[in-house]
C-alpha cells in the first residue's frame, strides 16, 4: 500500500505471487506425508487486510486461502497457523474488521521485531515469514539473523525495493529517510564498496541474492525483479529456503507467471551457463545430482530436460543407465520423484570440450 492506503501497481504484483506461492506452499504441507504436523505462516506487517477501495491486501488472501486448504490439513491430522501483526492501533482494528478471526488466525498489535521473537519461541513445524517492502528495514539484525536467516524449516518471503537502495548506496540519493536503509545493508554484510564496480541495479540485485545465501546459509535463494518503468521503481522478490521442493515450487510459480513486460526470463542465460558449466566441471553427475544442481541454478526439471537434450544431440554429454534402470526414450529422470529416490537411475559424463 502506499501512503493513500491504496494498493499500487507493484503492490498487486506481490499479493499475486505470494497468492500463489501460498497456495502451492500449503497445498503441499497439508499433505500426509509431509512430516510436518504444524504449519505457520507468519505477516508481521499485516497492514489493514483491504485497502480504502476493497482491494484485498495480504492478510485476507491469506485468510482465503487457508479457508479452501483448512479441511485438508484437518482431514490429514494437521494443524495451520495464520500469525497477523499490525502495530498501529487504527489500521490494527481495521484488520480486524476486515479479516474476520478463525480458529486458526492469530492476531497481534506489537512491534514487528517484539512480535517475530514471541511467536517464534512458541512455533514448532514449518514456517514462513512474508516480510513486506515497508517492513524490511523495521527489523533488527538480531530479529534476521535468530529468526529468519538462522531457523531451518524455514521459508521467507522478502520484497525489497533494489533500486531505490542501489543508488542509495551510490550517493545518487541521500536523505535522512533512508538511513534505515544503511542499516539494512550493514545487517545483511554489503558494504558500499561491494557495490562500486556493478554497472546496474541488476547487477546490485545479484549481490543481494549473495549475502541472503551467504546469511541464511542455503543455496535455495532465487529473486524476480519486478519493472516499473514508467515510475521508473524496480523491486526484487527474494525467496528463500532450505528446501529442494519449497525451492522447486517457487520456481514453477515464477514460470507460470512469466509476462516479458513485468519479469524477466526465468531461464536466462546465466542459469544455463551455470548449469552446464557444473556438468563440465564435475565430469560425471548423477541424475539426483543434477535434479539438485538445476534447482539451485533456477532450473525446473522441464528446463534441465530441454538443456540436457541438446548436450545430448550435440555429442557433449553422454548418459549411461544405472544398474536396475532401464533408459527408454532418451528418458532424463530428473524429477524430485527422482531425487528422493536414493537410488540413482543414470549418471551423466561430460564429453565435450
Ligand atoms: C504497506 S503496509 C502492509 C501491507 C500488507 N502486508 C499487504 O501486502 O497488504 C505496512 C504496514 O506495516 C505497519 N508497520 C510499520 N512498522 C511496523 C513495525 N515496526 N511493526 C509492525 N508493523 C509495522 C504499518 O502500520 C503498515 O500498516
């Protein structure tokens, strides 16, 4: 929402995402098999729930969206937790209003950084935190490091505005608003001479994926720039995981989603140099070790099949079936069915140049 309360361009762009990244999310953890029992999934900047005109903001898709899966995970002996924190008294009561309360929503009205360490004391399960654009720089660097980068089971959303921060770090923008800003970076170690020699806020945004690795101690880090050009405002989505299928999902959310005027290609060049370029320098990869090192470079098993097809017709990858599997159809078993399956059904050797 912007300072009118009302939800912008950008703004709806987000919700859809985290609309559908919430609903592949829960989707799955309701699932039996997953060994999860509790669910969370944590707002600490919950806004209002609508704006001024009615347009739904994240806590009431959110609530929608647990209301369609909340008999599934009852049905499979599962227990969801909404969590929704909105400090200012007069937008708190509005959320009230406007999200109506279900067993399974908890509401509270503190400071996001007071309310991120009660709630997650008490959490067990899976969670994820949905931090929002005007929250980012509200948060402590205790708050990021003990409950956000540093937690397994745990997912985060994250929409930080890379422009704007890129020429801050630049000198292009100074003022005293911005100096959360400074402290945001220094939270997550990116100082201005790491910025110094990048020629774009692309460039600037890569740099961001980096540190949130390198903080949160994972490879599953992916981003999607979202393109303003008329306001001429670029924002990153930061999705992090310690987890192959979490990761796997977020990527097909961002595959559905491609639209070439508001995000770039999510197989762009660079993913498919990284990848091949694993497979030159490993020499021989299993095919769970390839599923693995496709979706840490970005790659959904589709795309690993496209890549490894044309490695195969250009005689620059051989692939030899494994005891107790038999190859048919040039078949490549990249798939997470594939992966969690201990055995290894082929191994790939590089044979090119
Ligand atoms: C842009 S709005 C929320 C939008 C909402 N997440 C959505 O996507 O629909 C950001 C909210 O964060 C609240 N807020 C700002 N600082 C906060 C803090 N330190 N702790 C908790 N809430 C805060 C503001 O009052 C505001 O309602």
């Amino acid at each position: 929402m912007d300072t009118r309360n009302i939800i912008t361009e950008h703004s709806k762009i987000k919700l859809e995402i985290y609309k559908k990244y919430l609903k592949a999310y829960l989707s799955i953890m309701a699932l039996p098999n997953v060994p999860y029992q509790h669910i969370s999934v944590i707002d600490p900047f919950a806004g209002m729930g609508k704006d001024d005109k009615g347009t739904e903001g994240s806590a009431s898709i959110a609530k929608s969206v647990f209301d369609e899966l909340y008999p599934v995970f009852i049905s499979n002996g599962k227990i969801p937790h909404l969590f929704l924190n909105e400090l200012d008294i007069n937008r708190f009561a509005k959320l009230k209003e406007n999200v109506s309360s279900a067993e399974y929503i908890n509401f509270s009205s503190d400071d996001a950084n007071k309310f991120i360490s009660n709630t997650a004391n008490g959490l067990m399960g899976h969670a994820l935190y949905f931090i929002d654009p005007f929250g980012y720089t509200q948060l402590d660097k205790t708050t990021y490091d003990s409950y956000l980068f540093g937690k397994n089971n745990t997912d985060i959303l994250i929409f930080i505005p890379v422009y704007h921060i890129y020429r801050f770090l630049r000198k292009e923008e100074n003022s005293e608003q911005l100096k959360p800003i400074a402290e945001f970076l220094k939270d997550i170690d990116i100082s201005e001479s790491s910025v110094k020699n990048l020629k774009t806020y692309r460039e600037f945004t890569n740099v961001v994926a980096d540190a949130l690795k390198e903080k949160s101690n994972t490879h599953f880090v992916y981003y999607k720039i979202l393109d303003n050009e008329t306001s001429n405002s670029h924002y990153a989505l930061f999705y992090i995981s310690k987890n192959v299928l979490g990761a796997q999902k977020f990527l097909e959310i961002m595959d559905q989603m491609k639209q070439p005027s508001l995000f770039y290609n999510i197989i762009s060049e660079p993913e498919h140099f990284r990848f091949e370029n694993g497979l030159k320098q490993n020499q021989v990869l299993n095919n769970r070790q390839i599923y693995l090192g496709g979706i840490v470079c970005g790659l959904l098993p589709k795309d690993i099949r496209k890549i490894l097809k044309s490695l195969e017709e250009e005689g620059k990858i051989f692939v030899k079936s494994l005891t107790g599997y038999e190859r048919k159809r040039k078949a490549f078993p990249v798939d997470y069915s594939d992966y969690i399956n201990k055995q290894p059904k082929i191994e790939v050797f590089w044979v090119g140049k």
